[in-house]
C-alpha cells in the first residue's frame, strides 16, 4: 500500500516535470493548450486522479492556468520571456584589491527582524527540520562522553564521518570515514584547504562571478585572484580554464561545480572529468566547493569533480549549513592526497571541532531523515524560484536578465545597464530590503548592474512585496 | 548561618594558607612541630573545630603530618628540595623551523582511555561540572530561536559577552560586550589576531619555552620566532625584552602573563605595566593569552597586562577550554583598537561561531555557579601539583628540578642533562603513559632533558602509579 501511494507520486510528479520542460524548451509555448486531463491518462496509463495531480503540481508553480470549461493552458502571467545573462567575460590578470565595507554591511543588516534579507543564502528556519535536529542535539548532550565538555579526536565525530561517507554514492563517490576531516562549516574547510595549499603571493583561479566569501578569504590569505570566463549554464568556461593554465602558475583552483553561487551553473559531467584531468596534469589542486549538490532541481544528485578524481588532487569541501543547520557549524572536507597538510591546519588553528553540534548531525543522518527533508526542501526552493521569476517578470524594468538556477539558492539577476545596485542596495535597505549587490562577486569592474538574490526564503506576502519593492526602486532607479 | 558558615570557612583557609607560606619558605622547617591546636585557637579567636580544619587540610595537601600523642609536624615525606631551573636562555635569533612530527602523535595519542595522558593540558572530565553544563545546553536549544540552528551576529553570542564583560572585573579589567569577539575556543583566537596583526615573513616575540599550540600557529603562518629568555618565576626577563624591541622589528609579541605554559610562571604587575608600556612605545601589538588567569594558587585573581592597556594595544584572547568545557569550543578576544580587524579575520575564516554551546555558556555563567566551581577547581589542581612534587621529590632521579607554577595546569620538570626526553617518551608510550617532551616547546636546540606534565588529571592510584612508572623509566635512561 505504501508503496503504491510512493509509485504514484512518482508518477505525478514525473508527468509535471515532462510538461514543464516542455513549456522551458517552448515546445509548449505561452497560450497553447495542455492535453486534456483524459489524454493524459490514455497516453501515460494513469489514473484520472495522478493525471490531476500532475496539473495541481503545474498550476502550483504557476506554469499552467486552468480556463472555464475548456482545459488548461500555459500561463500567460509566466515570465515574460527573461533572457539569460551572457557568459562573464573578467579580465585575465590576477587581482589582489581590498574589498568595500558594503560586504560586511549586507552580510550583517542592523536589525534582520523587520528586513526582507535577500542577501543572506541559507534556507530560512521555517525550511528547516528544527524539532527533528534538537531531538539530534538533546541526544548528543546525552550520550557524548561528559556531555560534549572533553575533545573529539582530531579528525572529527566518528558518526559524522560514516554517514558523510555514506552518502558520498549518491554523487558517485567512494569516501571512507578515514577520508573526511570535520571543519566548522565550509569555510573553514575552505579556509584550511586554501591555508595548507597556498602561501601568500600565489595566484589561484574562481569562477567569475564568485561567491565573495572565497574572495575575502583568499585575500585576507595574501593570494592574488584570477577570475575565470563562467556561463550562467555550464559554469566555467573551459576553454580559457586551458589556455590558462598553460601560461599562469595556479596554486590551486576553487570551483563551486554544482549550482555555482551567485549563477547557479551547473558543470555538466564531461567538463568535471576535463576539469579534473587537465588541473592534475598541471599539478594544480582543484578545492571543490560543494554545498550546494544535495539542492538539485533536476531528476538526480549530480556527481562531483571529487567523483573523477583518482590522483586525489581533488580537495571536497560541504557542510549542511545550506540544508540543516547554519549556525550548528558543522563541515568537512575530504582532502584526497593533502589530507595529512589539512589535518595540520585544523590542529594548528582549532585544535577541535564543537563535540555536541557534530554528533547531533551525525545522530540526525543516521536515522535516514535527511533524504526525505532534502525532497522536501528542493521541492519548496524550487517553487520558490519559479515565484521569483514570475514576479521579476512582471515588476522589474524592461530589459532585465536572470539566470535559470538548477539548484542551490541564488537567484542572479542582471538588470539594464544603466542601473547602479550599489545604488539600489542603498535605497532597498531604506525600505528594509537587503540583497547583494552584483560588485561583491568580483574584484574586477563588472556586474556593477547585477544583483543576487536568495530564494530560500519562506514564500509569503512579504517576501512577493519585497520583490515588488525591489522592481519598482529599479524601474525608478533606470530614469 | 549561611553568612557564618562562609565566614569560618575562609578563616580555616586563611590559617592553613599562612602556615603553608611559612612551610614553603622555611620559616618551617621539615620536621619542625606547629602549633598545637589550642595555640592556633587562642592565636587567631577561632574556634577548636576551626583550627582543626586548617590543619586537615594541609594534612590533605601532605604538607604536615600528625604524630601519635604529640601533634602535627612538617612533612617529612614532603618535596626533597627539588631545585628550581634557570632562567631560559634561547639564542637571540628568530627561528623558522619545521615542527616534528611528535607534536601531532603527543597531542593525540592512538588509544587514550587506557593511557595515562599527562601531555594533554585540561582538567579531566571528572573536575568539571558536567550536569550543570548540560542543563545549560539543554536550556539553550530550548531557547535559543530554530534550537540554534541559525546565524547569531558576527560578534557572537551577547549572553556570554555580557558575563564574559562582567568577569572582567576580576582582573581589574574593564570591558563591555562590544570590546568582545566570541571565538571557537582560545586557538581561533590566537589565530584570529596573528592574522589580522601579521604577514609572512614578519617576526613575532614568544616566552620560551613557549605552548607548542602557539609555535605551530606562528610557523603555520610563515612568521619567524623569536624565543625570549624567561623567568620560571616571573615570566618574561624584561631586560632583555628591553633590548631586543630596540634592534628587532617586532610585528607582535605572544605572552601568556599568568601562569605561562609550561613553566606556570607568573608575570608580576609592575612586569606587566613595563611591557604594555614598553610595547605601546614601539607600536607593537601585544597578543596577550589568559587562559589560565583564573586557576591560581594564590591569594586572588592575578591581573592582566590589558589591565593597564590605556591604547588599545592589547588582544586578550582567553576560553573556557580549562575551566569548564574543552569540546564547546567557546573561547574569545577583546581586540582593543584592532577589534575590526579581527573581526573581519573571523567573518572570512568561520562566518559564525556555534550557537548552540556559546548560547549555553553565556546562561551557565549567569547562574553565578562559575566562581563556586572555580574555588573547588583551582583546590583540586593545587592539591594534585603537591602529590605530584611529592611523587616527583620521591622517585625521579637525583639533580631533578621542577618549577613552582603559581596557577594553570603545568608543571615543568627538568631532569639530570644525560636524559632525552624525546627517548624517554617513547619509552613512556610503550608503558602506556604520555607527556610533552621540553623540545616540542621551543624551535632551537634547548629543554631536550626538560617535560611538561600536565597535573589536571584525577590524582588516584593510577595517576601516582604513572608518575612513579616515569620517575622509574628516567632512571634507567640516566645509566
């Protein structure tokens, strides 16, 4: 029975999403009319209820629109046909400027309570399984030797690491507990990775534009930055990857290789392999930044570079700050051949992690709930980011571009040119509305009309308001 | 009644504490007869029960003995006048040397719960108040909103800045929550101010012998070291701090001013008004690290060099790490006049700190039951550094000299010159014993026949076994 009930969502949902790409490829255009509720049931041998389902699923992304007495119809309200923004196009010599105040402005708003934060990319509480992680927490404080008060070994919470590895399948991984050192969150495995993989002075090379975080770090680090060409798609491009290769001296790259923040760019498979033979030919450790591949909208967890690499030149950095617990600051990396170096750098700076936050994680994926959370979560992400476009399409100016995300929680918006976002960050915050302006993303002059927003917000009258606001600051901001 | 039990309890204290002075002195004598109980009554207006107490309890501490029908006499068993070491004396030249590879082994030993651990410096779990410190996690997943699961303000938690301000007073230090940066534990700290106070290549000034932690940190970051002679007694030789900041340019200096590890010394107050003084004159950012500043042995809470800081030239890191909870990695920095850079340094390298046990903490702290717990604390680990000199003063071999550390955790022994405690050690780990050899503490060639034991664990027949299985071992590596 319960099997059953599983199958035939399966079968709904598989039914929308063939619609909707569909309606994505303009197969299906805006106006034409759906196959009748029967026709589905015909072709597909459903029932009339799973057929239904399938439109409820539709109309709840706002993809579809039912007509009075005469079936449904691609949504008329539904983006008015938002262009992509071009692949990047940063310079090609390595920068190393200090970055402006605003970042830590818009990364901190004085009070969050009364904001619409559209700058802060973390799913909002509501998306995450609180009660389900204190039960995690309570447990931890119980069971840990002395509570959680004396140090885990070194290389992290042992629970944590089985699961990590566990888990590692399903991007075609093959990490053992003994390869995985817990960090503070990603950062901080970024941060050790970059600390024992660097030194001052070197050059290494992001995607552009690039998640500021990585910026700051690398510069607080002393490192130059080149930024590489990036498609809001496929990510980075790689033919210059190549040609750069050949005549810059990298210390290390760091990719986000699935749904890039701020673009959300996917790598396709054949470019992580490309990427990972090419960087290792060079001798150039690949950091992967990978916190966002458990939040896909497509049909599975797309693999890693990590999941190609056989010299362990692949340094994987994760966390579950995007999809359990921000402020539990529980990370890891699995540092392939550097691990020994990484392990160092964690001694060193932060002897240990913080026992309790680590082994409530670990408690939590043990009991197998975190897959059903993530269907969840990428389910209400992506209704999510449909409801932005929807709304940006109607209310921002004339001329706007967006990115198609096919995961995580950025939303890249590219407006006219001739709007500043600087400017407009400005004027949002005076109507407590934060987001981050598209400058923060590089150390070049670009994106100065860019901006990115999270859509892992709760989807609320609020937050539409918000975006409201927003497009019309920007209408008025262009004259 | 409370008031008045209070009230006899520190009379007791007081008396055994100027009997104990006068022993350690020599004003008594081994051998030597005190007063009988009736004196002390009549001498000090204390009642009979009174004076029996202060005489239990320096009995406990095996600092007197009773003989059968004729009183209390000075311990005979009682230290064979181990000698103290010299004052260090390192070359005057910044070393940038790699560690070896026994630090990492020494700090995390394969299998710890069969091993006596004296190389790992935090009181056993036994010595912390456990309970109380799970209701405050519990209480703090109760109330802290989504149960800690997402981002508190960069600054860190204002519960526990608010108390950890408050403390401040008991150093005659003077802080408000906004000077204070909450941190993963003391380390992060450290880490935090290096990097926001240097760049590679710079040279920085430590006490020598100096916490390996700090000397891996520093090389970590690609500064060169400067080793300063110190004084087993009252830390940093200030002559020669005189001379070296006129012809060294220094980028900070790292002192631990109370109850240095591992000597235990202990800066004297005109010492440390010389040093902020002298420092501020040359613009030398002074990183001061107190984490031990509340377990002394002393009369009261020693003062800190930013107790006397006019300018804001003093970093005070500090933790919880050897008072209450090593794993909850809750440590934290008042950065003076360079709070945003640190501040800064933390927001790239961790983004936050884990709310969780900072938020759990802050409500332990606002109990009140910190200072109760410290005074039974600092008794225990005062009690257990006299079994250990007892111990020491028995078994080690003849010309063994110990510091006399005035509070913290270490204790410093220095062994006849013959005797490598590299050798040694791993004599010692075949016995299922650690220690921290004397060479991990410097990067010159000094204090290879010195160790650090660390006297923060249970004292039982297993620990004094240990001691005994050491004093043994040495023994036999002097013939």
């Amino acid at each position: 029975m319960k099997k059953k009930t599983q199958n035939r969502e399966l079968l709904y949902l598989k039914i929308a999403r063939s619609l909707e790409q569909q309606i994505n490829n303009d197969t299906l255009k805006v106006g034409d009319k759906l196959p009748s509720i029967r026709m589905i049931c015909r072709q597909h041998g459903v029932s009339m209820s799973t057929a239904q389902f399938a439109y409820y699923e539709l109309e709840a992304k706002s993809l579809i629109e039912p007509r009075p007495q005469s079936g449904f119809y691609v949504s008329n309200s539904f983006r008015k046909k938002l262009a992509m923004p071009e692949v990047s196009k940063p310079e090609n010599k390595p920068a190393l400027k200090t970055v402006t105040d605003i970042i830590e402005n818009s990364f901190h708003p004085a009070s969050e309570n009364n904001f619409t934060v559209f700058s802060r990319g973390v799913p909002a509480m509501k998306l995450l399984p609180v009660a389900k992680l204190n039960k995690g927490a309570l447990q931890a404080i119980r069971s840990l030797p002395g509570g959680g008060t004396t140090y885990e070994p070194l290389q992290g919470n042992e629970k944590l690491r089985i699961q990590v590895a566990r888990w590692s399948f399903s991007w075609k991984g093959n990490l053992s507990e003994k390869d995985i050192l817990t960090t503070a969150g990603c950062m901080s495995a970024l941060s050790y990775c970059l600390m024992a993989m660097t030194k001052r002075g070197d050059t290494i090379a992001v995607e552009s534009p690039c998640f500021y975080g990585i910026l700051q770090l690398a510069q607080s680090l002393g490192l130059k930055i080149l930024e590489l060409p990036t498609d809001p798609q496929s990510g980075v491009d790689m033919e210059s990857l190549k040609k750069i290769v050949l005549k810059t001296k990298l210390a290390a790259c760091i990719f986000v290789s699935n749904f890039n923040n701020p673009f959300g760019s996917l790598m396709p498979e054949e470019h992580k392999k490309e990427s990972v033979k090419l960087l290792g030919k060079y001798n150039i450790p690949l950091i992967e930044d990978d916190i966002y591949g458990d939040l896909y909208f497509g049909e599975k967890r797309p693999t890693c570079c990590k999941s190609f690499d056989e010299t362990g030149m692949v340094l994987l950095c994760s966390s579950f700050s995007k999809t359990l617990a921000p402020a539990y600051r529980v990370g890891w990396v699995a540092g392939g051949k550097f691990m020994n170096e990484v392990m160092k750098i964690k001694l060193f700076h932060s002897l240990s992690s913080t026992s309790i936050t680590h082994e409530a994680l670990g408690s939590f994926l043990e009991t197998g709930r975190y897959e059903a959370h993530l269907r969840k979560l990428r389910k209400t992400l992506y209704t999510n980011y449909l409801q932005y476009i929807r709304v940006i399409g109607e209310c921002f100016p004339q001329g706007t571009k967006i990115c198609r995300p096919q995961g995580g929680l950025s939303l890249w918006v590219e407006l006219p040119k001739s709007i500043d976002t600087i400017e407009l960050y400005n004027l949002a915050v005076s109507k407590k509305i934060t987001f981050s302006p598209g400058s923060m993303f590089t150390l070049q002059k670009q994106f100065g009309n860019c901006m990115r927003l999270s859509y892992g917000l709760e989807w609320n009258e609020k937050t539409e308001n918000g975006l409201k606001v927003l497009g019309r600051l920007a209408k008025t901001a262009m004259q």
